[in-house]
C-alpha cells in the first residue's frame, strides 16, 4: 500500500536502512572444512556435500567465524545473548542447493549496536539492529554458451561464512548511507575479520529506501536497491531512487515492495522482482546445530584483543600528533598507509608527524595506486620510508630527488642509502657551489626576473625550479630562493 498522493507543498524525509554482507577471513567455509579461499580453483573444485547440500551431510560451526562475529559485535558496541540459535531462511533460487540458508533471525550473535560516521553535516550515529552469521550461496554467471544466453552455477562460494550487519532504519540520506558503508569496512578491516573488497564481492552493500511525509512517524513503501558495486554508486543509487519514489508519490502512482537494480552506467535503478517479507522466508530454528552459548570470558579476551579501531586512531591523530583531520582521514581510510605511518613512527619517533603524514598520503599512496608495474609496495618499508624522511629533514637529499630515490626503492627493494650513493643525490646547500647555476638561469630567463623585481614573487618559484633541474634536483631549495632574491636585490 502506498502512501496517498500528497497536497502539493508536502515535504518528504528520506527512510534509510543500510544491510552489508561480508565474507569473513577464515581458513575454511562456515559448516564444512573446504577452503575458503574463493577464487583461488576452477568452479566448482571447493565443494564437498555439505555446502553442496547433499542429502544427509550435517554442517559443523566455524569456530573462527564466530570469533569474527563477536569482535564485530564489541567494535559496534553491541551486546551478544548468553544463547544464540540458528535458524533455516527457507527460498527457492537456482544458487541455493538446500532451498534453504543456514542463518540467524530471532538470537543474532550481536545485536543493538551503533556506529558514529563523519558526514558534511557532522556527526551522526547510526544504530544497528544486528550482525548476524550465515552461510554464502552459490554465484550464478550469466554468459552465451553457442550463442546461447546461459546461467552457471559456481558452487564454490556456496556455505561460504557470511557476516551480515543491519542497521535500524535511521538514516535520511545518501552521503550519510555512504559514510556509513565506508567506516564499516574501515572497522572490519582493522580487527581483522574481513579484506572486505567490494570490487570482488567481499563487501556487498544493499539500501533499503522509502519515503514519508516530513514530520509523520509511519514508513512509507520499502524498495530495496541492490548491485551496488563501489561506495560512489551506493550515494548515487539512494540518491536515484530518494528522486524516483519522491517524482511517482507527487504525481499520484503507486509504490510497490520491491527489489530493484543499480545500472551504473544509466545512472539509475530498474525492477528486479517483487520484495519477500520475513513471513515468506518461513524462518524455524536449524534442527542439524544445537544452540550456542558464548561464554563471557571469550568475550572479554577477544575484546582485549582487539587494535585500535579506526575513529579511535584518527582522534589520536589529531589531538596527541597535531595532524588536521584531512590527514587522518586519508591516512586511516587506506590500510597501507596505516601500517606504514606506524611502522616509520616506530623507526624514527623524532620525525614530525606531520611531515611524515605528508609523504605517506602522498608521493607513497601515489605510487600505491600507480600503474608502474615495476613497484613493489612491499619493498617500501616503514624503516625505509623513515630513513628518506630524515634525508629530507636533515637537508642530506632534496625533496624532488627524495621522490626518486622511493620509486627506485619500490622498484629494486634496495635500501635508501645504496640508492642515494649510487645516484649522487647528496644535497646541495653551499651558496658558492650553486651560485654560478642561478646566475646562468637568471640570464636565461630575463622576463621572469623583471617579474621578481617588480614584486611577482609567483615568478620566483619557476627561478628556482630552473636551477633544480640545472644540479638534477640537489639544489637546496631554501638556499636557491635566497640566492635569487639577492641576486636581483629584492627583499
């Protein structure tokens, strides 16, 4: 049932709930002892009875599956029962060789939790309903076989550990919705429980987005969006279809409970099939697994195990190293950069953290996400990076030759200082050795110098790249731009 087509000048507020599945790291599926390392055989190799669903094969729980759970539930600020139940998701669908998923419903490991996000319009905090365990299904491949359009089935995914995490309908708009997606991953990635990677299925992000009158307290008609493969097409998709559902209630049509697709290359959402509700999945507990009771000092040793979580980090960042929030956001959303800048920290605790931040969200992530194949980001260690660092701070190596000297390190693995010898890149900062080259750039360049003279100072930052390129980027910088200066008599 919709809501009644509305006066023209109603208002609408945005409903949002946010549901994320996760493969989970561990060793082996949720309820049998095949691999978990999806990906890695020919379809349908990491298979056995039990996640093929063969008649008579009893699962047995994934010990590390539910640890994995638990952490999530403390990190979330959750509470876990002293008795949790499986229970039977029964439906029909070509990936699901049982007609139904092991799962849970009623007694969630963790439930109640919260999670605070960081949005342009401050801090919100969105509450979780529940994380829950259960068990991957299979993954179909749509493809043309002799010209023919066919659908396969890879069971290799099939009884995969799955964590679902699902948040209270609470949020009231895309960005927030796509804060929230990005700081989940932050976490699990941080305790360990998942590389979740959207870009390979680890991480699948669905929105549950409905519509009500602004200031009314009932739920509109639910839709909900799937295929959402990055965390931009999550904000553009509520985005879509908050407009979608807004442009059909104003002019009077019908909403229905539905699943509906993300087409990212059109830019909007199309009907996938009508929305079942709890009732249809006729949910019953799992006769084949008894209950499972979590004893608490479990609990209290995992919390005690836990690392620093993601926001925790960036405050600390922020209030005890002095870096701005730009910086810690960029260094805690990348694990790289992470375990780098702790590693060089580590190495060098006398380096300005500053400084340091700089050239790990910079000239490191740029090679990081580089396309030279040639680098290794393995070869750039934290001592390294701390070692280069120092070059730079000591006025040993410039900072256009320090940039060098870390792609040659990622490429050959070779320690900083072989690099720096081998190369001659030892600083040059005695103003007789490179006054001869600034003379020769002012003559070169006379348009520039009578820049300098009549006060553009913006013409002294091209002088002085000149003279760096003249001594391949030994040049002190500091040194040539006093030398210019005085050279054309300028304060």
């Amino acid at each position: 049932m919709s809501i009644a087509p509305p006066a023209t000048d109603v208002t609408y507020e945005a409903v949002i709930g946010i549901e994320i599945h996760v493969q989970l790291r561990t060793a082996s599926k949720m309820f049998c002892g095949c691999s978990n390392d999806i990906g890695s055989a020919a379809p349908n190799e990491l298979t056995c009875p039990v996640c093929l669903g063969l008649p008579g094969a009893l699962p047995v729980i994934n010990h590390e599956a539910v640890r994995h759970v638990l952490a999530t539930g403390i990190a979330i600020e959750a509470t876990t029962p002293e008795v949790t139940r499986w229970d039977r998701k029964s439906y029909f669908y070509p990936d699901l060789p049982k007609g139904y998923q092991i799962s849970q419903y009623e007694l969630p490991l963790a439930a109640h939790g919260r999670l605070a996000v960081e949005t342009s319009k401050g801090t919100v905090e969105v509450g979780i309903t529940r994380a829950h365990l259960e068990e991957d299904t299979a993954r179909l491949q749509h493809t043309r076989v002799g010209g023919r359009a066919v659908s396969l089935l890879d069971y290799d995914r099939s009884g995969a550990p799955l964590l679902e995490i699902v948040t209270d309908p609470v949020i009231h708009d895309a960005e927030t919705a796509r804060r929230y997606a990005e700081e989940l991953r932050l976490l699990l990635i941080a305790i360990g429980a998942s590389h979740a990677a959207m870009e390979s299925g680890q991480m699948r992000v669905e929105a549950n987005v409905s519509l009500r009158p602004t200031g009314t307290e009932a739920f509109g008609t639910r839709v909900e969006v799937k295929n959402m493969n990055s965390f931009r097409s999550v904000e553009r998709a509520i985005e879509f279809e908050i407009v979608r559902q807004e442009a059909a209630l104003r002019a009077g049509e019908p909403l229905i409970l539905e699943t509906r697709g993300w087409d990212d290359d059109r830019g909007l959402t199309y009907h996938m099939r009508t929305k079942e509700t709890s009732d249809d999945y006729r949910y019953f507990p799992e006769p084949d697994l008894p209950p499972l009771r979590v004893d608490r000092a479990w609990l209290d040793e995992i919390r005690a195990q836990l690392p620093e979580l993601p926001a925790a980090r960036r405050a600390r960042y922020r209030d005890e190293l002095g870096l701005s929030a730009y910086d810690a956001d960029v260094l805690v959303a990348d694990a790289l950069a992470t375990e780098v800048f702790e590693a060089a920290r580590a190495a060098d605790p006398g380096l300005p953290p500053k400084k340091l931040a700089n050239w790990v969200s910079g000239e490191y992530l740029r090679l990081a996400k580089g396309d030279d194949a040639e680098v290794d980001m393995a070869r750039i260690s934290g001592e390294q990076l701390a070692a280069l660092v120092r070059l730079v701070e000591d006025g040993g190596i410039s900072g256009t030759n320090a940039k060098e000297v870390l792609l040659r390190v990622g490429r050959s693995g070779r320690p900083v200082a072989e690099v720096v010898a081998q190369a001659g890149f030892k600083q040059i900062s005695d103003s007789g050795a490179l006054q001869a080259a600034v003379d020769e750039v002012i003559a070169e360049n006379p348009d520039a110098a009578a820049d300098v003279r009549a006060g553009t100072m913006k013409a002294i930052g091209f002088l002085t790249g000149q003279v760096m390129k003249k001594t391949r980027g030994q040049a002190n910088a500091g040194v040539v731009q006093q030398l210019i200066r005085d050279s054309l008599e300028v304060d």
